[in-house]
C-alpha cells in the first residue's frame, strides 16, 4: 500500500469546485499529513475547509501558474470543460492548451508529482471478451471532443514523462463518477436543463431499453477522490483504472428501477439522440452516445495492489444517490455543483 509519507504536503488542485474537486479538497483537508491545499477554480466558492485557501484562475487567460506552483508537493490537475459540446475549440482551449499550460508550469515550479484526470474515454474501443488493463491503447474515439481531448492529452503526457522523469507523473482513468452533489451538473451537462428531475423516478419509467453495447462503469466521486489522494501523498506512478462493481447495463438498471427492459437497435437509439441535438434539445451529442457503445470495461487491479485502494460503494448505489440527487435538485455551494430542481 502506498505511505502517506511524514513530513507535511503541500497540494494544488486545479478544477477544484467541480464533481471530483469538491471531494478531493474535502478528504486533503482532512488528512493530518496535509498542511495546506490550494483550490484554483475559476470562480471561489462560498464554502471553506481547514487548511484550504482559493485562488480564481481560468486556464484559458495568461497567468502565471508556476508562481502559485511553486513549494508544492503535488499538483492534481482535475480543470475540465464538457461544454460548450457544440463548439469544440473552446472545449480544445481549456481541456488540451489548459492542460498544457499546467504540465508546464508543474516542470517550471519543480513540483514532484503531478497527477492528472484522464479518464476510460481515454481508451480505445475494446472488447467484450476481457477487461482491459492500463497498457490498453489510449487513442480514444476521434469523433467525440471528450474522448478525443482525453486522448490527446494522454500523448501530451507520454512526451512530458519523458522530457521530466524526475516528477512522478499520475494517470487517474476513472469510470463515470457519481454523487448526489453533482447531481444537477451532470443533469445540466448530460441531460439539459430542462429535464425534469421528478420523471426519474421508478413508477414513471416502466421501460429500460436495451441497447446493444451499451454497458459502462461508473464509480462514487468520493471513492475516486480517496485514489486521488493515495496517489498525491505516497510514491506510486503511471496510471490506473478507477471503477467498482458491478457493470451497468441494460438488467442492472431495469432491477434498479424495477422496469422491464425492452431491446432497442442502436441505430435507432442515436436517431433519436441525433434528432434531439439537431433540434438543441439535448447538450450530448450523438458522437458521444457512439464513444460510450465502444468503452471498454476496466481491470482496476493495479489500483488494488499498489494504490491499496478499494472501492467503498457499489456503482449501483453510486448511480442511485446521484438519481436521488436529480430528482430533489441537489447540489453544493460551489458553481459547477450549483442545485437546481426543474420540474
């Protein structure tokens, strides 16, 4: 298992009032090994922790990241835009040239570790044969600017390690993270605004249906915080798959919400997809909806083993604390997570 180590850290988390920032700042702040965290967020939220001081940053503005760098002991950079999915420049702006801008200011501060959110959109289409582990391709799905910015950094990345092998570098490539404070967020990112938290509820959704491929892995932010913070306050490196048990797909989700499932042709399914963002109906785009049919199912061994960590809730109970979330309009007082009930 991977030692905290004795002496006292110093940590920089960039994005970090959004889905995973929230609780990666929330268990630092906790643990007696830390002296101090700094958030950079584009905008400060109203809430404070012990330890914790905030900073307004936005990569896509000339600042000097390695003067707020400088004396830390690791950076964990977790800034990400979903959207504005419609235009992927400014996506590529913020997640690729943003990305670099914090690789580069990690090397110029001379901050050892630098552990970075990659993601399972990061991976190349897999198989249904076995689950993949770290050394699976990284090349994503080009047609997709989540997947395709994830990938694109992960070979960012693969020349930094090289030109600097004297920081410790991190791939976290976490499964779809879940918790009912970014319930609205990821309703507003995924769903649209004005999906109406209440429709997901049980009794009003009779019918799953049952896609072919469409079978993902999701994760508790909490959970994946607690890997972020074993791997900024011990000695690991490299990457690793973040995902708990079990895969949801078409039966698990009917079980959860006691529906039938009713089998549905791909094509039909991105149909309609395509047809609800042609009329900006919804803010996911169809070529997200084909990246997702093509994900691999992760091996998170490696996370077992030389991070020592585990998952401590199932994806279905981290699924279900998210819906519940969606539907009661949760959220925090940051403003990514900001709640909102519709409906």
């Amino acid at each position: 298992m991977a030692g905290h180590g004795s002496s006292s850290k110093k940590i920089v988390v960039t994005g970090a009032t959004g889905n995973v920032g929230t609780s990666v700042v929330r268990l630092l702040s906790e643990d007696p090994s830390v002296e101090s965290v700094l958030g950079l967020a584009r905008r400060i939220p109203d809430w404070s922790l012990p330890g914790t001081t905030w900073q307004g940053v936005d990569l896509d503005e000339d600042i000097d990241l390695a003067g707020l760098f400088r004396g830390a002991d690791a950076v964990i950079h977790l800034a990400w835009k979903f959207q504005p999915a419609r235009e992927p420049a400014v996506t590529w702006r913020t997640n690729v040239l943003g990305s670099v801008k914090v690789f580069r200011a990690v090397a110029e501060a001379g901050v050892p570790a630098l552990i970075h959110a990659s993601s399972v959109g990061a991976y190349s289409p897999g198989t249904e044969e076995r689950a993949v582990d770290e050394s699976w391709p990284t090349h994503g799905w080009p047609e997709a600017a989540y997947t395709r910015e994830k990938a694109y950094v992960e070979r960012v990345l693969d020349i930094f390690e090289r030109d600097h092998p004297g920081i410790r570098v991190v791939r976290m490539r976490p499964a779809f993270l879940f918790k009912r404070e970014s319930a609205s967020e990821q309703r507003r990112i995924f769903g649209g605004r004005f999906l109406p938290g209440p429709l997901l509820r049980p009794e009003l959704l009779p019918i799953v249906p049952d896609i072919p491929g469409l079978r993902f892995q999701a994760l508790h932010t909490d959970d994946a915080a607690r890997a972020y913070l074993l791997a900024a306050l011990g000695k690991a490196r490299g990457p690793f798959n973040l995902a708990a048990d079990p895969p949801l797909d078409a039966a698990v989700l009917g079980e959860l919400f006691h529906s039938r499932t009713v089998r549905v042709p791909s094509t039909v399914a991105r149909s309609g997809l395509a047809a609800a963002w042609g009329l900006h109906l919804v803010p996911a785009s169809p070529n997200l909806f084909d990246a997702v049919l093509r994900l691999p199912l992760m091996d998170c061994e490696r996370a077992h083993s030389e991070l020592g960590w585990a998952p401590r809730h199932t994806a279905v109970e981290a699924l279900e604390e998210m819906l519940a979330g969606v539907r009661h309009g949760a959220g925090a007082d940051t403003a990514p997570l900001a709640g909102r009930a519709v409906g």
